[in-house]
C-alpha cells in the first residue's frame, strides 16, 4: 500500500474518531440544552483544531507526501473516505435514504459543515506551507 493511500486513511481515521468522540458527547448532552443547530456549531471550532492537528501529524509521519500534489490527493482521498462513511451510516444506521439525509440537515450548520469538508481536504496542503 502507498503511503498516500496509508496517510489518506489514518487522516480519515483520526478525523472520524475525533468527530464520533466528540458526537457521542454532543448529541446526549449538548444537544438537548441547546439544540441540533448550537450543538453541531459549537463543536465546529474543536473540529478546525483537530483537522489542523491532524493534518500536521500526517506530514511528520509520512514526509513523502510532502509535496503539493500529493499532500491534495491526501486531503480530497480522505475527504471521499469521509463523505462516504457519513452517508453509510446514514443510509444503513439511520434507515434514511441519501435525500432523506440531505434534507434533514439544519440549512445553517449544514453550511458550516461543508465548508470544514472543503477545509479537512485542503488542510495537508495549507499546512505544509508551514510544515518544517
């Protein structure tokens, strides 16, 4: 396996386990006090750091993806890694339908959510302008 496939999934990885941390916490008690929308924009700066954080682990540990290019295909092969696990679980945990899904998002938070995807995938690239 290469090691863009090998940095690709443990950014997955730890992005996704951070995110199921962190909901495991939001939905049973934040949620409740200040609702879907509050609760998932609240968390929204934690998972900024933690993709920044991330990111960073992934180009210590693999200093071959170190380059522009590959650093993208890093960040946008998680992305895809991401988007599809989200959706699987919707659609097989959840029972919804893919549309079911989408319409059931807040339009706000949801918003915001998109844009930290776009983030997640280019974050490798940003931070290794910045990487020693």
């Amino acid at each position: 396996m290469s090691s863009i496939v090998r940095a690709s999934f443990l950014y997955f990885a730890l992005v996704l386990g951070a995110g199921f941390l962190l909901g495991s916490v939001r939905v049973p008690f934040i949620v409740p006090r200040l609702g879907e929308r509050w609760a998932e924009l609240a968390e929204m700066p934690i998972m900024a750091v933690i993709i920044f954080v991330a990111a960073g682990y992934i180009l210590r540990r693999y200093p071959e993806v170190q380059t522009r290019g590959r650093a993208l295909v890093v960040g946008f092969t998680a992305l895809a890694l991401s988007v599809s696990a989200e959706l699987a679980l919707a659609v097989v945990l959840q029972s919804q339908s893919l549309a079911q899904f989408l319409a059931s998002r807040d339009k706000v938070s949801g918003s915001v959510y998109l844009v930290m995807l776009v983030v997640f995938a280019l974050m490798p690239r940003l931070r290794l302008s910045r990487h020693p």
